[in-house]
C-alpha cells in the first residue's frame, strides 16, 4: 500500500509541471520508487529495478496500440456537474450504474483502472506469481 501511495503522491506531485515528460518520468518515478519501499518488499523488487524502470512506459506505449486502453490514462472530471462530482461513486460496478459504462469510458476510467490494476496486483503477491508482480507494480507505477 505504502508503494501505492507514494507513487500517486509523485504522479499529483509532478502533475503541475507544464511541459510534456515523456517517458523519462514514468522510468524514474518507478525506479525511486522502489527505494521506498519497506525492507520486505524492497527485498523483492531491487533485484528487479531494471524490469521496474524499463517497463513504466508499457502502459503509454499500449494506450496507443490496444483500444481501451487511453480510457485508462485519465478522468474528465468537467464532463460531470458538481452533483455527480461530489458522489462520483468509489467502485466500478456502482459507477456504471449510477452513469453508464459509455460514458464513463469517454471520459475517462482512470481511478477504477489503478483500482483493479491494484486489486490484481494483491491476488498476484497471494499467488507469488513474480511474474505478474513485476508487471503489474510497473503498470500501476506508471
């Protein structure tokens, strides 16, 4: 969890600034990252920084590849009125309900995307499966 937040911190922390970044900050921000970490994961994940580092910029390099993806990347909050806004629902399912699944995907599924993604991420650490931790913690890094 502790990963999860301070890669958020440095995504809203880094999201003022007013020129494009390229991938060179997805690489970065997951490399520090890593260092962050508790020693029980850190444990884990320094032997793979590389893996970390390179693979941050999958998710910009599938947004262009793969439909569906871009949705994943942002939320179009102007596109609500302040009464959606303010109870703009926390899990998916509810969201869909309360708005619809096509608009929700045009304007951006952003926050549900790092939610699964994370949620995937915790049954990969169940399983062990290094593999799919490796991917999805860069994934979710990005």
């Amino acid at each position: 969890m502790k990963f999860f937040t301070i890669l958020t911190f440095y995504s809203l922390f880094l999201s003022w600034i007013p020129f494009f970044w390229g991938f060179y900050a997805h690489s970065l921000i997951n490399r520090m990252a890593v260092y962050s970490l508790p020693p029980e994961l850190i444990s884990f994940y320094k032997p793979h920084i590389q893996f970390i580092t390179e693979k941050a910029v999958n998710p910009d390099r599938r947004r262009y590849a793969i439909e569906g993806e871009a949705e994943k990347h942002y939320i179009d909050l102007d596109h609500y009125d302040d009464s959606v806004r303010n109870a703009l629902p926390i899990y998916w399912n509810e969201a869909v309900e309360l708005i619809g699944e096509d608009s929700l995907r045009l304007n951006g599924i952003g926050p549900w995307s790092a939610y699964f993604t994370f949620q995937n991420l915790t049954k990969a650490m169940e399983e062990k499966n290094e593999a799919a931790i490796l991917r999805l913690s860069a994934d979710l890094g990005h």
